[in-house]
C-alpha cells in the first residue's frame, strides 16, 4: 500500500500543482488548496492534536509559521487568529514559496505575510535542496541533503538567509506569541538568530527537531534544550512529557515550549 501510495504521487506531481481542491481533513479542513495530496487518506499527524488544542488561544495574537510549506499550517493559523491577528510565513524554496502564495490568495487571506527567504543566525546566501516530489524535505544541511538523496531526487536553489532577530527590524513585523518551526535540521540556527525576540516576548514555541545521525540529534538538541531553558522555557514533548537531558531523543522530535 505505501509503494503504492508512494509511486502514485510520483506519476502525479506533475498535475497536482495546478488542482485546486477543499481539505476533507486536517489542520486545513474545509479550505481551499492548491497542490499536494491533501484528498488522499492519510494518518493524523502527532502535532495536529497539540495545534488544535492551542488553537482558541491564538485569536488576536501574531504567530510565525518558519517552514511553512505549502501552508496548510499557516492557512490554519490564520483562521485561528483571526481577522484581528496576523501569521508571519517563512519559506524559502522558490516553488513551494509560490505555492504557499497561492493558497494564501485563493482563500482570501488578508492576515497573512509570507517570506521567501531562509531564517537562520548570519545574514548569508545559501544552497537549499528540495525534493519536489515531496515539498516538505527541502534543509541547508548538506549532511542531510546526502541522506535524502537515497530516496529522492533532489534540486538546489540559492536563497537569502537571515536572522529573525534582523529582519523584524528591517520589515518592522510585531513581536510574535506563538513560533512554529520546521526546517528540516536548522532549528539551533534559527533559534541562535531570534535570540533577542526570544528574550523580549517569550512567544510559546512548537518546535519539529531533526538531524543526520542519533549522536548528532543528542548534541544538538541538548543544545536547544539548554538555550532555551536558560531563557526561561519549559519544554514537554507532543506526549506531554517533559523533556530532560536524559530522555531527549525518547520522546519523539515534537517539542512544547513555554515560557515560566
């Protein structure tokens, strides 16, 4: 069935960037999408149940969507905030960029930003890679890039990083209260350049951790897990667990974080 499944969606890449159809589930249920496989059954994903829970919350409030995709998270936090609150979006592959636009545009979304750039901790060109078969695996690691390329045909694109830190002063964005960030392996950049907004708003964080090798996943993430509880947050896993240094690659790679 996954072979199935999996060789489906190669056959209809091609077509499904121009199909234009409603969610039946999901965090976008019920909204209008342009591309990706949406209409085929698919599991509920673990993060689902903790945005949805968080959603009421959320009306009024400024959330950054980092690793946005297509934006079936964003299309779902701008419903959550409503018309008085406002979703920042950040992705930097050209294609899925214009994609995320479109979804944007086609449900009428007047509170909603999208970026196309890369966030990170220097202001830098880099090389992006991405299967365009599958939006979501697109990282600046070239470690991962390798590991992806046994199952994926991947393509580089040169795009602009910079600091979240750095660009809310240039575009003058308002502080956010709530971070979603999946950016395939890049999260300990991304957060090192937000420090400062870190420290100023204390936004809740939803965080999807990733890494080449178990080793790598443990240094790295013990890192996250230290910076970000020096800067004040308590952090549980998608389980409701709370993360400590000796169960952090136990729990799953779907972190809470909140600020005491």
């Amino acid at each position: 069935m996954v072979f199935l499944k999996h060789a489906l969606k190669q056959m209809l890449s091609p077509l499904s960037s121009r199909w234009v159809y409603t969610a039946r589930s999901g965090l976008a249920k019920g909204m209008r999408i342009k591309g990706g496989f949406l209409f085929l059954p698919k599991p509920i994903p673990k993060e689902s149940a903790v945005l949805e829970a968080i959603a009421p919350s959320l009306t009024g409030k400024v959330v950054y969507d980092i690793g946005a995709n297509i934006g079936i998270t964003t299309l779902f936090f701008a419903r959550a905030v409503g018309e008085q609150g406002l979703v920042v979006a950040f992705e930097p592959v050209p294609p899925t960029a214009q994609r995320l636009r479109d979804n944007v545009q086609i449900n009428r979304l007047d509170n909603v930003r999208v970026y196309e750039l890369a966030l990170g901790d220097e202001e830098a060109q880099a090389e992006i890679s991405y299967a365009a078969e599958a939006s979501g695996i697109a990282t600046l690691r070239q470690d991962l890039t390798l590991h992806y390329q046994k199952n994926y045909y991947m393509q580089s694109f040169q795009i602009e990083v910079v600091p979240l830190d750095v660009l809310l002063k240039r575009e003058q964005l308002p502080l956010p209260d709530f971070i979603k960030m999946d950016v395939e392996g890049f999260e300990w950049q991304v957060l090192r350049g937000a420090q400062k907004i870190l420290k100023e708003a204390h936004p809740q964080l939803f965080l999807e951790l990733h890494g080449a090798s178990r080793e790598e996943r443990y240094q790295t993430w013990l890192q996250i897990y230290q910076y970000l509880t020096q800067l004040g947050y308590a952090i549980v896993s998608v389980n409701q667990q709370p993360i400590t240094p000796n169960n952090l690659l136990d729990e799953g790679n779907l972190w809470f974080c909140t600020p005491h």
